[in-house]
C-alpha cells in the first residue's frame, strides 16, 4: 500500500506539472521554513528560485497559494517518511500505529517542518483550512494503522472511523502546541506522553524498544 496522498484543494491553482513549479516550491520551502513567511517575499522566491515573477504567477494564484502548496508537498513528504520507515525496518502491522504517531511527533519538532507547518500553517491559512489540508493524509494513515488492530482482534471495525478522528484531533492539537512552545522538544514529549496513554487504552502501544529501533533521525 502507497501512503495517502493530498488531494483537498480550496484555491483555483493554476496546476502545471514543470520545473518551475518544483523549484519555486523547494525555494519557498526553504526560506519560509528559515525566516517565516512574513518575512519572505515573492520577490526573494524568484529570485532563490532563479525563474521570473511572471513564471510563479503561471504555476500559482498568489503567495499564499504557493505556500499552501508547500504545507502540502510537507505532509506528503512526512507521510511517505513514515510509510518507508515502517516498510523498511518490517515493523509489526500491529505497531504501526503507535510508531508512526511517534515518528510524526519528531518530524513535528524538525525546525523547517515546524515553522512551515505548525506556525505558520494555521496562522496563514486559517486553523479550518490548515486541519482540512492534512485530512487526506493523515486519516488515511492513521485508517490504514488501525484496521491493522481490527484484524488483529484489538478494536472493532466499527471504532476505526471514530477513533481516526480522535486521534486526527490529538495529533493536530499536538502539533499547534510544538509549534507555538518555546521548547519544541519538551512539548513534544508531553504530548507523546498523553497520545501513548490513549493507544494503550486500545491496545495499540507498542513497546519503547521497538520504536527505538526505527528511530534513525
């Protein structure tokens, strides 16, 4: 199985495949994910992008359109992030649930990822939008993670949809706190904390020894 992928859109992209738009995207990424996006101007995207103004205008309705762009191509990043290490080092079906929430929690602390997408994300595009965007991926992750724990005999086919949702709430909810935290790092922690005594209420924490063994960054 692929990791889910992003297909909720709310603006009128104009959307063609090229260079350009891969470049503006990864210039973008790094000076909002460096500065913030106050802080960034098109002017400066193009230019670190090495194309014309006219050229981001083709590929993209405005400023905060690319930038929604760029939380975008984030969470599909981070999904296939926990997608190939859960693949890779052959964790339990039963466990990935409680490894990838770990994994995310980190990826959330990651400077770049946490100025693009937790501080700026809601603060951009609004918290409703910002939750919308990461709907496709997270939930199907989060689906995929616990229909594992109904074959395994753990949780009821008819809790999967609920308990996705919960854990989409706590998640998001974690992620707005690492951001705004002056200490990313103990934040994350607490909400680790909290997020593993609601998967060992559904039998669906795994022990700190397998999650170390996938832990590589």
């Amino acid at each position: 199985m692929s990791p889910p992928t992003a297909r909720h859109r709310t603006a009128p992209r104009a959307l063609k495949p090229s260079q350009n738009r891969e470049k503006l995207l990864s210039a973008a990424r790094e000076l909002i994910g460096r500065q913030g996006y106050a802080a960034t101007g098109t002017e400066q995207i193009v230019r670190e992008a090495g194309i014309t103004r006219g050229a981001l205008y083709y590929q993209f309705v405005d400023k905060r359109d690319l930038f929604r762009a760029v939380c975008e191509s984030v969470m599909a990043e981070m999904a296939q992030r926990i997608y190939d290490q859960t693949m890779r080092d052959a964790v339990a079906e039963e466990h990935e649930l409680s490894v990838g929430c770990a994994l995310l929690l980190d990826f959330y602390s990651e400077p770049q990822i946490r100025q693009v997408l937790l501080i700026d994300g809601p603060a951009v595009l609004g918290f409703g939008e910002w939750r919308a965007l990461q709907e496709p991926v997270s939930l199907g992750l989060l689906t995929h993670a616990l229909e594992h724990l109904v074959e395994a005999g753990r949780i009821g086919a008819n809790q999967v949809a609920p308990l996705a949702d919960m854990l989409f709430g706590a998640l998001s909810q974690a992620g707005v706190a690492i951001g705004a935290a002056d200490d990313p790092a103990a934040a994350r922690e607490a909400y680790r904390s909290s997020i593993d005594g609601l998967l060992e209420g559904i039998g669906a924490l795994c022990s700190p020894r397998e999650i170390a063994r996938v832990w590589r960054w």
